[in-house]
C-alpha cells in the first residue's frame, strides 16, 4: 500500500534522533482518508480496504521499508527556552517520493509515548486530530503552504485530559518536520557539526539552489531563503485572518509551511489584537504580532548558524543582523501583495498601504466580519448595487461609506475587462473558512455522539473554499452570540 521509502533523515547520526515503535492501540478505526493526497504521494489503492488502512495508520503495523523515529528538537515555547523537547507524541515513518519528484514525510501523530514524552503519555484526543485535519486541508485549500493530514483513526482507548476523552491518531504529510528548534538542539549543546550536518540535510532537501555555495555564503544563504518564505507565509496567514496562536519556534518549520494546529482559530470580527489560544495569556502570537515572531523566530536561527556564517563572531554577527533588518520590508512587500489582491488592485501605487489600512481600521471600529467583508467587496467591484450588503456588515457603516469611493476612484485607474476584477477577487477572498463555531460543532459531535457526518460536511465545505455553494450559505455567516468560541486549545 505504502509506496517505497527512502529514510534520508534516518541516515542521519543518531543523535539526531532516538528509534521508537509505535506503541500499539486496542481498536483503531479509519473514520477520514485522503485519497488525493494518497494519489499524489503514490499510494497503490488498487485494493484499498478500510480495515486495513486503520492497521498501517494506528501504527499497529510498521509498513515495509519504514524505520520509525521521533525527532529531536528543542525550542522556545512563549519566549522561553527548553533546551529538550522533540517528538513527544508523534513517530517519523520516513519520506517518499511524490508523483511530483518531492520528498514528502509521512508521520504519525498521537503514536505512543516516545524517549522525549518528559512525562506525557503520547497519546492525542480525537477533538485536537479532527481540528488539524480540518484545518490543514481547509488551509491548503486557499494556496496557503501547509503540512497536510492523510487518514485520522480512533483508537478504542480513551486519553485524559482533565477528562477521558476518545483516542485517535493522525497521519501528517510535511515537506519535512525539521523546525528552528531542530537548529536550537544541536546549538545549546554546542555541536556545531551537528549544527552543520543539519544545515547541509535542510539545504539539499529544501534549497538545493544553495548547494553550489561555499563556506558561509551558503549558511547565510539557508538564513536567507528561510526568511523570505517566512514572510510569504505570515503575509497568506494575514490575508485570510489565521492565527497561529502558538508560533514557538518548535512550530516554525524550515520549510515555509504551516505546522501545528493545536490552538489557532480564524478571526471573524476583525480585531488587530485578536487571540484565542487558552495559553497565549500576554497577547504574545496575536493576530498583528504575527509578523514580529515570525522575525523574532528567524533571529533564533541565525543565532545557531553564526559559527558557519564567518569564523569572525562580530563579522558572523553583523551579517546576519542585516539579512534580519530586511525582514519587516519583505513582510510589508508580500502582504500588500496579498491586500492589493483582495482590494481588486493590479498594479502597485505608494498610496495603497493608507488605503488597505482605513479599511482594516473601519473593521475593526465597525466590527465587521473579515471573510465576508472581502468577498462581498469582491461582489461590489463591478456592481454597485451589492454594496448594500457589504455596507450591512458594519455597526458604523458611515466610515467605510467613505472609504467605497475612494477605492472605486483607485480601481478606476487600472481599468479590466468587465467581469474580471471580479474573478480575481473571487478566487482571492474565500467564501468559506473552518469557522470556530463550525469547527467546535463538528468536533463535538464526533467526541459526544461518535457522529462524523458533521465533520465530513465542513471538510467537503472548506476545501472548496472559492466556490459558490449556495446550499451551503449559512456556513458563511459568522457564529451568533451564543455559538461564539473565544479560546482554543492545544492537545497536549
């Protein structure tokens, strides 16, 4: 079933990682399988069978060719630094290759108790399971990169977290899973040939560009490649109203994808200090200051890679601070590329970023909804008439009254053919997001009633998520006051 394995990370020393059997379940059940993703990754579904499929995916049997291992990594978690996490709960089966030529990982999530569990019992609740699945796929629906969940199986057994709760296993699929905090295991122990061997497996498998580079220039280059796809990232994370809520850098993939998805939500009222994660206390990884982590993550990485940067610790030093000091200009560039998008705007124009921020400002004071705020804009763009809609969603709809004629002046100075400005911002704004109350909705049934019925309808619903479906309208409302979620938690 499982197409063959290479285990490039599994060749790797032995420090980098301890070998660990997945721990096996009483019961496990398939209840979501994602047979394109299976396709594109080579699966041989001929003779696809369900109960088997729960058996490969619970871990209760190690697919042929597979060496299983649980990564070591550390990182810091809210600003602090833990010298030793890893994979507490999750077990890398190895990588394969995809139909398109890409190394992809196949990992286990919720496995069983590993070396780095620091007293966990490596297990994951279904709610948590559903909620990534749900969230990744609806993530990379809207272009956004991201790990990406192939099959979810419950387990029989029940797991604790301040009350019994179903078991269940993911199964994720990444690019990789090495994160900064992979960086920052090898540098608190000063293992600079760790560091080193790292650096040059992240630059082969994700920037083979960099390769043809000598010496510092190409850990400087890995500082920078990681970077610009850091911004791209944070820019797309913006534009559709996601917030991470635990942006560690343990959760900062290499990669430029989004990894992790245990307490994030998308914003409905727009709020620039929106947060919902139950542990983000201080406000750390709100909505606004996704941005600045995202910079501040980067200067952990460079922290680690100066020994290979330039043997001159000032010289390594002031380089990399230069690389770090463009990173807000890269940001801006890439979201008022995501905005101007959204807007309807083609070209770029000085004035733009004013025009963007006294929208996002009438939001915010008008409390209105962020995904229908932009796709009813891209309804108005060509007919006036569906202003009224858009101008409903305000409690203060005086202000964006106002701002409507200036932006209808600037969509005037680069005109398009008609009925195209409307496309584009149609196939930029989604209609549909894995609203919180759905989420919770869907969750609920699955964990309460063992009804799955709801989370198959809002993962068909979000992964379609620029297409009219009409039938489903009232999935693109906000929650009314009483179904409204205002903290999210992690599954650990």
């Amino acid at each position: 079933m499982f197409p063959p394995f290479t285990l490039r990370y599994a060749r790797l020393p032995e420090r980098f990682y301890a070998h660990f059997e997945p721990v096996p379940v009483r019961e496990p059940h398939l209840i979501a399988f994602n047979r394109p993703l299976a396709e594109t990754l080579g699966f041989d579904l001929a003779d696809f069978d369900a109960e088997e499929a729960a058996v490969w995916f619970s871990g209760n049997v190690v697919p042929r060719g597979a060496e299983p291992l649980a990564q070591a990594y550390a990182g810091h978690q809210f600003g602090g630094f833990v010298p030793q996490l890893g994979d507490g709960r999750a077990v890398l089966l190895g990588e394969v290759t995809d139909r398109d030529g890409r190394l992809r990982d196949i990992q286990l999530k919720g496995a069983g108790r590993t070396p780095f569990s620091r007293g966990g019992d490596g297990r994951a609740p279904l709610g948590p399971v559903l909620r990534e699945y749900l969230v990744s796929e609806a993530m990379h629906a809207l272009g956004i990169p991201t790990t990406r969940a192939l099959a979810a199986v419950t387990t029989g057994e029940r797991v604790v977290r301040g009350i019994p709760e179903p078991g269940a296993i993911l199964t994720r699929v990444a690019a990789s899973h090495i994160r900064v905090g992979t960086f920052q295991y090898f540098a608190a122990r000063g293992d600079i040939d760790g560091v080193r061997e790292l650096a040059d497996h992240a630059i082969e498998r994700h920037y083979p560009e960099l390769t043809k580079r000598e010496g510092g220039e190409r850990y400087l280059g890995l500082l920078e490649a990681v970077q610009a796809r850091q911004a791209v990232l944070v820019a797309k994370w913006l534009g559709v109203g996601f917030i991470h809520g635990v942006m560690n850098t343990d959760n900062t993939s290499i990669s430029g994808e989004t990894i992790d998805f245990g307490p994030c939500a998308f914003m409905e009222q727009y709020d620039p200090r929106m947060v919902f994660s139950s542990i983000d206390e201080g406000g750390r990884y709100a909505y606004t200051n996704q941005p600045w982590i995202a910079q501040w993550n980067l200067a952990r990485l460079a922290e680690t890679l100066l020994p290979l940067i330039d043997e001159d610790s000032d010289r390594a030093v002031e380089r990399a601070t230069e690389l770090l000091h463009r990173f807000p200009g890269q940001h801006e560039d890439e979201w008022l590329a995501e905005m101007r998008a959204k807007l309807g705007l083609q070209q770029a124009r000085p004035e733009d970023k004013a025009l963007i921020e006294a929208l996002l400002a009438a939001m915010h004071r008008g409390r209105a909804d962020f995904t229908l705020t932009f796709r009813r804009l891209a309804e108005a763009a060509e007919n006036a008439e569906a202003e009224a809609s858009l101008v409903a969603l305000f409690e203060r709809p005086e202000e964006v009254a106002g701002w409507l004629e200036e932006w209808r002046q600037r969509l005037a100075q680069e005109p398009l053919p008609e009925g195209e400005r409307t496309h584009r911002m149609r196939l930029t704004n989604p209609a549909f997001i894995p609203r919180n109350h759905r989420v919770q909705q869907a969750l609920s049934a699955a964990m309460d009633e063992n009804d799955f019925g709801p989370f198959e309808t809002l993962l068909e619903i979000v992964t379609r998520p620029y297409d009219d479906q009409p039938e489903r309208e009232e999935y693109t409302l906000p929650a009314e006051p009483t179904e409204r979620v205002f903290r999210t938690f992690c599954g650990t």
